[in-house]
C-alpha cells in the first residue's frame, strides 16, 4: 500500500517521529517561548511558529533540489536511502512513548541512528558530544557576567518584563532560534521520505507536521515542558529571550561547520545545564550539590536516549534478519 509514492511504514515512521520530533523539542526551541507568552491565545504562537516552519521548509526544499533537511540526507553517504520497514518505525515509537512520559532524549540518535552507517553514527555521537561541552563552556562563561549583572537587574523588576521592546526582542529571537532548529532537525522527520520529495509529497509532509505542531501548543509544550520549569527565571521574558539567542547562535554555528545530524536535545542541556551551575554559584539560589543533581539527572536521560537508540540501531535489523530466516 502506497500514498502519494511512499510506502505505509515510511508513513507511519513519519508520522511518529514528527509528533515525537516536534513534542520532545518542544522544550528546547519554544518552551522558553510558551512559558513566557501564557497570556496569550494558544492559537497566535502557532501561527507564528507555523509560519516560520512553512518558510524554513520551502527554503531547504528549493535550494536543496526537493530535500528539505537542508542537504544532511541527500549529501550525505552516511544516512542511505532504501524503503523503510517495520523495525525502522519501532525507534520512533519508542521515541512518542518517551516523550509521553517527559523524558529529554536525543531525537537525532532515536530516530537517525537505525538508518545510518557506523561511519554516520559515530560522526554524529562526535558532534554531538563537542556541542554539550562546548555549549556548557558557553553557558557557564556567559551567565558568570550576566548572572550578577542583566539577570539579578531582571530578578529585582519584574514589572519591566512586559514592555513592548523584550517583547519584540522575543519573538525576533524565537523566530531565529525555531528557524535554525528546523534546519537542523528536519533531517530526524524526513530520514523516512524520499531524499527528492515530489510537490504532493512535500505538500502533504508539511501539512501534517503543522497539524502535528498545533497539537503540542493545545498541550502547552507536552511533557517534557516541565524540565524546563524546574529552570532559574525562565518564564521571564527577558530571561528566555537571553537563552534562546545563545542556543539558537550554538545551533547556527555547528549548521554552518558541517552537515553532519547533531543532538540539538545534548546542545540544549548544556548550555542550560552551564546557566544554572553560574546563577547557583553567583546567585545562590540553590546549593551547589543540587544544582549538579539536577545537571547531572537531565544528562542522564539524554545518555539514557543515546544507549537505548544504539541497541535499537543495533539489535532490530537483526530482529529481523532472524524473523525471515526462520
């Protein structure tokens, strides 16, 4: 069974790892967004995320020849096209299921790592592991002179949170960091797909993920929201829209160095991870033994995710070599 030329395994795998993709990294690109915009109707930040999602698509699937991951398909040996079965749907299944209960696993190795290469997987896992160290250097760097300065100004008037500049300010900055995270993450929904899409494909692909994506704003961000609420002043507007450029310039720069599929979820957690360990240490909102607990419990997940794609990657191709066989 076939719909506009992609078969039904290819179709669900998308449509899991959409909703799986679009919920779980919710967190990451706008969480800080939906939390600091709850005064507002959910339907106006979905229009403007969704609005941004359809530019960002039809960008990459024009200059790319059909291939809206921005080239980190079609480019690339290490992540071969072939027609998707059963086993590469379990991953994003799996995936839903772990997001369902909140847990802030790597999309990229869930979803990428059964179709890619040991060569495309240890390039990944590289990248990805400089890119938490890197962004939990700059996190820490960053808010040891912000955190005495702009954030404690910020803690001390919290009636200026709201004026119209931050809020501009915001949503220029959201608009950056959403934009840059697709052309990232792209690649995590449309593995399933052809690396050339036709116009009907590319229609109806883009349709579903926005769909897909008014659902996470109906939820107000998903399960996996509430990490991000465990976080220092991040529902002050101010406050987020500092996070949100710094990850989004992190997620701008590893683009721009290479092609290689990241885990945006591992750039995240350590820049955040960085900015807690400053404020704690400045600030002294929380013990330093606490605020490690909490670094350390949100890198543990992200490790958890990585071991459990491995043994997917790993042990369902030969699942069912085995099934065919017998």
């Amino acid at each position: 069974m076939e719909i506009f030329g992609v078969g039904i395994w290819a179709i669900l795998g998308f449509a899991f790892a959409a909703y799986a993709v679009v919920g779980n990294d919710a967190l990451q690109t706008l969480g800080t967004f939906i939390s600091s915009n709850q005064r507002l109707p959910w339907w106006a930040l979905f229009l403007f995320a969704a609005t941004v999602l359809v530019v960002v698509f039809f960008i990459g699937y024009i200059q790319f020849d059909g291939d809206p991951s921005w080239g980190r398909l079609s480019h690339s040996k290490k992540y071969p096209e072939f027609e998707a079965q059963w086993y590469h749907v379990v991953p994003a299944a799996a995936l839903l299921i772990i997001t369902r209960l909140g847990l802030p696993v790597s999309t990229s190795f869930m979803i990428l790592s059964i179709f890619a290469t040991m060569a495309g997987m240890q390039s990944m896992v590289q990248k990805s592991a400089y890119a938490y160290v890197m962004s939990l250097g700059l996190g820490i760097g960053a808010y040891i002179f912000l955190a005495p300065t702009l954030e404690r100004h910020f803690m001390k008037t919290p009636d200026h949170a709201q004026r119209p500049h931050w809020i501009l300010f915001q949503w220029v900055t959201t608009a950056y960091l959403w934009a840059v995270w697709l052309i990232q993450d792209f690649a995590n929904i449309y593995v399933f797909l052809p690396r050339q899409l036709s116009s009907e494909q590319a229609f109806a692909s883009i349709g579903l993920i926005m769909l897909l994506l008014m659902v996470t704003f109906l939820t107000g961000g998903g399960p996996v929201q509430r990490i991000l609420k465990t976080k220092t002043s991040v529902t002050d507007i101010r406050s987020a829209t500092l996070i949100d450029f710094f990850y989004a310039s992190i997620l701008a720069y590893f683009a721009y160095i290479s092609k290689t599929p990241m885990s945006t979820t591992w750039a995240f957690l350590g820049f955040i991870g960085g900015r807690e360990i400053a404020l704690a240490t400045i600030d002294k909102v929380r013990s330093p033994g606490a605020t490690l607990k909490i670094v350390g419990v949100d890198a543990s997940k992200a490790l958890l995710g990585l071991v459990i794609s491995v043994g997917l990657a790993v042990g369902l191709p030969r699942l069912a070599e085995t099934m065919t066989a017998g």
